[in-house]
C-alpha cells in the first residue's frame, strides 16, 4: 500500500483571496449606492408630490449624474435658534450647513429645519473674533457674536463630540 505525501487543497470556490476580497468591496459599494439612490427616490417622492413625472425622474437623474460639489463641502451641521431681528421675543430654528473656507471664516446656508423640504432663510458667514476686530467699524455693526449662542447650548452641532468654537457672524 503507498502512502502520498503532500498539500490538500480546499474544495471550496476556488478563488484566490483577492478575488474574494474584490467581489466583496463590489457588493458592499453596490449595497450602498443602492442604499443612497433610494433614500433618494424616497427623498425626491415626498418633496416632488404634484410634479409631473417626467420632472421626478429628471431630478432623480440629475441627482445621480451631477456633481454638487459645493454641497457636498459643506462639512458642517450646527442647530440654534435666531431671533428675529424687529421682535426679539420671538424665534426661529436655524439649521446651519457650513463650508470652511479658511481657518478664520466658514460660509453657511440656513434652513427652517433638517429636512427634505426645508425652506433656505438665510446666508451667514462666521469668521474668527481676530477678524472681526480688524474689521472698519461701521462694518462690525452689521455682525453678531455666536458667544452666547454657543455657551448656553442655544447653538449646537448635533451628534458630535466636540461643540462648536466661538465666533462671529454676519447674516446676508
């Protein structure tokens, strides 16, 4: 009786691990562009009621197809509440998403609320309280400070870990 001597090999797929490694990256990348196309079918559904649906399926597209660059460098989300400039009793949320154009100043649009049909109510810059001492003077009156805002929890960044620094900003 002979005995072999030597390696046994896996009856399983036969695929070498790199093979198995990329159909696996393929899968989770098309998981999750299937994940975000219908968060935005769902998304576009509900804002786009009442159009037409030549126009729904064009925004769909369009969403898909076109670089937003702008939007998508607005890296962050802070929440507060503004007061209404000639009734400071009342109020309104402001829902900040902000673009850091340097160090020293971010660009942020405002928005009613965090939702797909938010109203946009407001542009506001926030720059560092260096740059607006350097500011004229009469340019500084058109400013406010988000101090209070930010130490009185009033301004936040929700579902981060750290708060927002102190600055300033200008609504236009």
């Amino acid at each position: 009786m002979a005995s072999i001597r030597g390696t046994q090999h896996s009856r399983g797929s036969g695929r070498r691990p790199a093979a198995s490694l990329a159909i696996g990256v393929a899968a989770g990348v098309t998981a999750a562009a299937g994940l975000l196309l219908g968060r935005k079918v769902a998304t576009i559904s509900r804002v786009g009621k009442g159009h037409p649906l030549k126009h729904r399926a064009l925004d769909l597209a369009a969403g898909a197809m076109q670089p937003k660059y702008p939007l998508d460098a607005m890296s962050t989300y802070l929440n507060g509440f503004h007061m209404y400039a000639d009734d400071m009793g009342r109020q309104v949320e402001a829902t900040h998403f902000c673009i850091h154009l340097r160090h020293d100043l971010h660009q942020c649009v405002i928005f009613d609320r965090n939702a797909p049909d938010a109203r946009l109510i407001g542009i506001e810059y926030i720059i560092s309280e260096e740059r607006f001492r350097a500011l004229p003077v009469d340019e500084k009156r058109l400013w406010h400070s988000h101090h209070y805002e930010v130490k009185s929890g009033s301004l936040t960044a929700p579902a981060s870990p750290t708060s927002p620094n102190t600055s300033t900003s200008r609504t236009s």
